[in-house]
C-alpha cells in the first residue's frame, strides 16, 4: 500500500522542538501528586503502632477460632506480594518444593524447630 501525502499535511508540519524551546508534556502528571505506593508507606509510617495492635489482635482472633481472622491470616499470607525471582531462584525453590512433598513430617518438623531457634536432639 502506497499512501500520498498531500502538500498541506506537509504545510501542516513543524519541526520538533528541543532543549529551550520545548517545555514537556503540559497535560501530564503532575510532579507533587503523591502516587498509591508513597501515601501507603507515609500513612504505615504515621500509624506504625496501630496496625501493629490491629495485627497483633487480629492473630489472637484467629488462635480462638474466629474464621473470619483466620480467613484474612490466610488470604494475606498467600497473596501478599512476593519479589521477582531469576530463573535460577524459581529452578531451587521448585526443587526445595519437590523434596519438601516427599519428606516425612517428623523430619519437617524437625527442620521447622531449627529455624525457629529450639534445637531438638534427635
């Protein structure tokens, strides 16, 4: 497909400016405006004690049962956000996760007590 330009559209036509002569983009962003990540971190900051208490109240709802904690313990623990991993990071942790399926609970357990701290003798 060939496309013909007419004289006018050409007429039409301004060369681009830069360095003084361009000023941005007018209709953008503007440079003060906080964005969602920023104002999240600043009220977490301001209110730190807070959602620490609310936190701490709501692990103590879900160790007496309340479903509705122990729904929100579980959803925040599985959908929380999670760094990008290298394809070598994703190849161990699928490895760690195949070994982790076939080993027994004590030995589970046994590792999961370490990690905590409270060395076990075997």
């Amino acid at each position: 497909m060939t496309s013909t330009v007419s004289a006018k559209s050409l007429a039409n036509l301004t060369p681009f400016k830069s360095g003084v002569e361009w000023n941005g983009n007018h209709l953008g962003r503007p440079k003060n405006v906080l964005d969602r990540d920023k104002f999240t971190g600043q009220v977490m900051f301001e209110h730190q004690d807070d959602i620490y208490n609310i936190v701490l109240e709501l692990f103590s709802q879900a160790k007496q049962g309340n479903l509705g904690a122990i729904k929100l313990v579980i959803e925040y623990s599985l959908t929380r956000a999670k760094p990008k991993e290298t394809e070598q990071e994703a190849a161990i942790n699928n490895e760690l996760v195949e070994r982790l399926k076939v080993m027994p609970s004590a030995k589970l357990i046994a590792i999961h007590n370490m990690i905590k701290g409270e060395m076990t003798d075997d």
